[in-house]
C-alpha cells in the first residue's frame, strides 16, 4: 500500500509536530481539531518552528513555503475521506479517542490504517471501537516530535503484520527508529517515565527539595538534558496526570498515583508551557 496523504486528528503539542514531520517528508497532511483557534495555534507552532529551521540555514525558505503548503487544517473528520494513514494525537482520555476512531472508521477507505499516539491506553481498548482492529496500532512519537527521532510501537492482539510492516516503512520515511513496546497500560516508556515524574512532584509536595535544586540535581547530577519538573511542563501536567491514572486503574499500584497536587493543578489550568503555567512561568 502507498501512503500519499496522511491525516492527524488533533493540532495539540504533538499533532502539530506529527503534521510538521509528516509533511516534511512530502506527504500531504490533513490536520484536524475541534476548534479554529487550535488549529490556528498548532499551525503558528509550525511556523516558527520551520522558521528557526530557515534561520539556521537547516531549510531554505522556498522549502519552508512547500511544507506548509502541504498542510491543510480542517475542523471535520469528513476531510479525511482520502488519506491513506491516520495518526490520531487528540487528549488521553480513552473516550474521546473511541469516539474519534468510530467516525475514522467511517469515514476512512477500507485500507486505511489507523494509529493513536496514546502514552498509556492499552491500544485493543481503541481498536475494539473499529470495525477494523486489525488495522489499529499505537505509535507513540516522542516531543518534541521533529527533534526526537524514537517512536514506539504498539500492536493491539488484533494488529496483522502487514499493519505493523506498513507503519515501520512509515515510520522509516519520515525518518523515525521504531522500538516495539507490548499492548500493556503505558508500554515500556511510561512504566519506567511516570514512576520518576511522579515522585518528582511528591518530593515538591512534601517539601523535601525546591523545584529549581531538583531539577539541577537530575541534569547536573545524572545528566539528563532536562530536569523532571521541566520536563513535566513540556510534556503537559494535564497529560502526565491523566496517563499516570489510566496505568494506576488498570493495574492498582499506588507508584502510579497522582500526588494531590498534580491534581490540583491539572484542576487550575496549570498545564505546563502549552497554557503558560505549570511548575514554572512561560511567557
Ligand atoms: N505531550 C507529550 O509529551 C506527549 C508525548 C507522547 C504522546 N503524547 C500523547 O499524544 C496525545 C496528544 O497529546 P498532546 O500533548 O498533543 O495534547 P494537547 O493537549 O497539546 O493537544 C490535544 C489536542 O487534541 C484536540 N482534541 C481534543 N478532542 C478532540 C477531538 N475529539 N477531535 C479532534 N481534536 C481533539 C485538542 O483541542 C488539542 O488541540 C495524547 O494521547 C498524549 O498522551 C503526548
């Protein structure tokens, strides 16, 4: 099967780096959302990021114009009728990602393949709510998703080979390595990330550290590039904290229980750098 178009349901943190990688690879890119002032945000991320690209001479400024020429925004999934490989990047809550594959699988050919970029939900969870499982798989991008090069794969039981051997040359055309994670509540990244997040904010909570000395303790101390409470606003403490408690239900071990006060600032919009505010102020 050749993939020409590709479409991505949700222009967030990491639809629109999705998009943007996808269409630098010189797919056509349909991106949807709910709302215009999402779009409208996720395309300006877009922009300037190509633009730094431009500044740094990495693209010129030609190329710059035909990648976003390739990106088109729309607000219905009935735009969708011709794109050849979905990757769904809308909020983690397993609803909204059931009713988003629902109207996929309607809407989409029969030979297109849908996948969700879900941190945690087990994908057969999202596969289920298709009429065509075989066709679901979980590719978790890692953000910032021009930049980061990994991508984790996930096959539901109901996944066929041939689904996972499209996304593999998928996945090599827009310049991506794939590692295999099984079909358990956070795969291997979020089993062993959410576990050091979390204690992270419990060490705030209890004020056994600052936030400035911990995260200088993780990138001077074990030389991460980027300390846990940083890295906690990058990924979306709204994200890190739905994630955290989809693994906790499934599985019942207190490790992957948000602390209170995750919730409490998931509860005040204090979602990290995407709303200005989470451990620390953006501008
Ligand atoms: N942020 C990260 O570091 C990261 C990393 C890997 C995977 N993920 C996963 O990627 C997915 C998206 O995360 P994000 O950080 O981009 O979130 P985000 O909050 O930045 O963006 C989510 C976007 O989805 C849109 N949306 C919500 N419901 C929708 C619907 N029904 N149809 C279309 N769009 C809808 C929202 O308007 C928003 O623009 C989540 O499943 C998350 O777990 C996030």
């Amino acid at each position: 099967m050749e993939i020409k178009k590709v479409g991505i349901v949700g222009c967030g943190i990491m639809g629109c780096g999705i998009a943007q990688v996808c269409a630098q690879s010189g797919y056509d890119v349909m991106v949807m959302d709910t709302k215009k002032e999402y779009l409208d945000k996720g395309l300006a991320t877009i922009d300037k990021v190509l633009a730094r690209s431009v500044e740094k001479e990495r693209i010129t400024a030609d190329e710059k114009s035909a990648i976003q020429a390739r990106i088109k925004g729309t607000l219905t999934l009935d735009d969708f009728k011709d794109v050849d490989y979905v990757v769904e990047a809308v909020i983690e809550d397993l609803t909204v990602k059931q009713d988003v594959f629902k109207k996929l699988d309607k809407v989409c050919q029969p030979h297109t393949i849908l996948a969700s970029n879900t941190s945690t939900i087990s994908v057969i969870n999202i596969a289920a709510a298709t009429n065509r499982p075989d066709k679901v798989i979980g590719t978790h991008f890692s953000n910032p998703v021009p930049l980061m090069k990994v991508v984790e794969v996930i096959n539901a039981i109901s996944t066929t080979e041939e689904t996972t051997n499209i996304t593999r040359k998928f996945l090599e055309s827009i310049d991506k390595t794939m590692v295999v994670s099984k079909d358990v509540p956070g795969f291997l990244s979020n089993r062993i990330l959410t576990p050091f997040l979390l204690n992270a904010v419990r060490m705030v909570e209890a004020g056994v550290g600052t936030k400035e000395d911990i995260d200088t303790l993780i990138t001077q101390g074990l030389r991460h590039p980027m300390g846990p409470l940083t890295l906690l606003d990058l990924i979306g403490i709204d994200t890190v904290y739905r994630g955290a408690m989809t693994i906790y239900e499934e599985i019942k071990d207190p490790q992957y229980l948000p602390p209170t006060l995750m919730k409490q600032m998931v509860i005040a919009g204090w979602h990290g750098r995407k709303t200005g505010k989470g451990f620390y102020e953006y501008k």
